[in-house]
C-alpha cells in the first residue's frame, strides 16, 4: 500500500539486506527486502522489519524537510538465524503494551488478600494492585483488603501480545468472623508477601484457524431462542479465553494471626511458601 501523502516533506530508504525481510511503515507493508526513497511527511513514524510473520525490528525514525534517511540495519542479528535482537523484543514490547492498555480487573487468589483485582500500571515498569473482598451472611463475615507494588523484570513479546516476568511486594489484612446465638469468634490476619510471577495470554500458545467454522447441531425441538443462547455463550467464552492474560506467582508470606474470642489461642506469627493465580482482563 503506498504510503507517499502529497505534500510529503521527507524521504527514506531502508536497507535489509534478506529478500524475505518486509518492511512496514507505520503498521502498513511497503516492500520486501528493501525501500528506496518512500516520500513521507515530516515527523515520527514507527517502522518494523518482519520475517516469517514474526517481528525482526522496531523502531522509529524521525524523517525532517528535504532530507533523506537512510536506515540500515547491519547492527542487528543476521535474520537467517530466526532470532530478534534484544533491542526490537524491547520496543516491540513496550508498543504492544501500549496497544494492550495498562489498566486491568480480574480476579486474584492467594495473595495477601484473594478477591476482585484492579490492576494498573502508571509507568513503563512499576504497576500498582488492589485487591478486594467481602461476603457477609448469618455465620461467617469474611472481609478481605490487599495493596501490592509490581515491578516488570522483564517484558517480551509471544505471538501478539506481552509476556511479562514480575516481582510483587504486598501487603494486606483479612477478618473472619464466626456468628451464633450464644457468642462470637473472630481472628485477623496482617499479611506480607514477596513473590515472582509470570503473566501471558493463553491464546498465543494456540494455533488459530481463520477459515474454520462452527456447528451446531440441532434437533426439530430446538427454538431459536436456545441457538441464540448457545451463540452467546461460545462467543463470551472464546472472547475471554483471547483476550484474558493469567498470572501465575510463587513467593514467600509472612502471617500475623491474632483471635478475639474468649479461651482462644495466642496470637501467631509465621512464615510460609506460597502459590498464587488469577486473570484480567486489559482495557
């Protein structure tokens, strides 16, 4: 697709050296192997070199007025070894998160408090977590609150979307509650975790067909109504398994356990392994 605009102020040319190679300008293809003298408006734009469908190169390029840029990309891996450099994984991977989008709700389990999750991350490598409970009925009142701090190791990219290696320091507090008629028991828990975690999309680990089709096979008692249901149903079903990214942790916890209740047993304080999971999903 050609890119040249009228009133283009600039020029490029972008040398690869493999005729596989292809060269996208802005997330539009303009040529395999190499690109002469592209017109394009003065300014940023975002240029990748693919292979094989999987991303070789990021970066971009400032083009200026009546000036031709060269890029040439000799600095990098040879590209018949099928390994991108450490350079273009990183801008790759802070693109694509972008794209993803830095805000997330889910749900998480075993941190310091398990429960509904929001997830946030303000700057390149430094996230923020809350995580959030509560359930109250005749016998138990079952209260849960946590704050953690992620730091990103390292982030790359699998497929379409991020994998990322992180640390989480936590913090949280839960309160467990024991009603009857005669009297009640409660206990609370301060709670302290470090761990390492992983976060990816199942999806990418799947090959996906886009010529395939569904079917449904139905019987003359079936009403439209039941399709329409079972419709709805995949749909929301495959939507979440494409687009859920799932954490896996696992750390140390440190628990403060004191009980209110009359007879009860001494505070305790403890250490232990811990394991930890959940899923969000980025907007």
């Amino acid at each position: 697709m050609l890119l040249a605009l009228l009133g283009a102020d600039g020029q490029l040319n972008v040398f690869t050296g493999d005729k596989d190679a292809e060269v996208f300008i802005d997330g539009q293809f303009v040529a395999k192997e190499q690109v002469l003298k592209q017109a394009l408006q003065s300014g940023t734009h975002y240029l990748q070199v693919k292979k094989n469908g999987q991303v070789l190169k990021s970066r971009t390029v400032e083009i200026q007025d009546d000036k031709l840029e060269t890029v040439v990309l000799e600095d990098f891996v040879d590209y018949k070894t099928n390994v991108p450099s450490r350079g273009s994984l990183d801008v790759e991977a802070l693109r694509v998160r972008e794209t993803r989008g830095n805000l997330a709700f889910g749900v998480f389990g075993g941190s310091p408090a398990s429960g509904l999750s929001l997830k946030w991350w303000p700057l390149e490598r430094v996230g923020l977590q809350a995580i959030g409970f509560a359930n109250n009925n005749n016998t138990v009142r079952d209260t849960r609150a946590g704050g953690r701090l992620l730091w990103a190791l390292n982030e790359s990219v699998y497929q379409s979307s991020t994998f990322t290696i992180y640390l989480a320091l936590g913090v949280g507090r839960s309160a467990l509650l024991f009603v009857d008629e005669a009297d009640g028991e409660s206990a609370t828990y301060d709670l302290q975790e470090l761990a390492f975690g992983l976060e990816f999309r199942v999806a990418d680990f799947f090959q996906t067909n886009s010529n395939e089709r569904r079917h449904i096979v139905i019987d003359k008692d079936t009403s439209a109504l039941d399709i329409l249901l079972v419709e709805l149903l995949l749909g929301v079903g495959e939507f979440f398994l494409r687009t859920a990214h799932w954490n896996i942790e696992i750390g140390a916890e440190r628990t403060f356990t004191r009980y209110f209740a009359s007879g009860a047993a001494p505070s305790t304080d403890y250490l232990n392994l811990k394991f930890s999971g959940g899923c969000h999903i980025y907007f």
